[in-house]
C-alpha cells in the first residue's frame, strides 16, 4: 500500500519535472523570438516613421504576444481541470 503511494509519487513528480522543463525551454524561446521580432519591427517603423510609432509598435508585439501566451494557459489549464478526475475514497478508510 505504502509502495504503491511512493510509487504514484515518484511517477507524478517525474512527469511534472519533465512537463516544467519543457515549458520552461518555450517560454524562454519564445521570448527571444518575441525579442527579435520586436527589434525587427521597431527598426523597420523608426527608419519610416519615427522614434514613437517605433516604441508603441514594440510595445503593441509585445502586447499580443502576451495575450496569446495568456490564452493558451488559461486553455490549457481549464482543459487538464476538466480531465482531472476525483478520486474515489475507499468506503473502509478510516479517514473520512
């Protein structure tokens, strides 16, 4: 009994560690993209524009890619509540 919890534990903490490393190497490649295609849009504005409209189109890359970072998250994270599934309590515990 005690085997089978260290067991599921061992195996939820593996799964977790490998599923944060892997959000974590996006995330941080996302962020140097994001960073480029910052630099590259800002650039291209200021040669043609100017010193504000760079900045506020920096500023809106930004914006939208949080957004769409924001909402996948918010998906994802609803998706796994909905296939979390309670756990049933055994009828014999002791523990209620």
């Amino acid at each position: 009994m005690l085997q089978n919890f260290i067991d599921d534990l061992k195996h939820g903490t593996g799964v977790a560690l490998r599923t944060t490393s892997l959000t974590v190497a996006i995330a941080i490649s996302l962020f140097v993209t994001s960073s480029f295609l910052c630099a590259a849009a800002f650039v291209w504005v200021f040669q043609g524009i100017g010193l504000v409209p760079a900045c506020l189109t920096g500023a809106s890359v930004f914006l939208v890619l949080t957004l769409i970072t924001a909402c996948c998250h918010l998906y994802e994270k609803r998706r796994s509540k909905s296939r979390s599934r309670p756990k049933l309590r055994n009828p014999l515990s002791p523990l209620r």
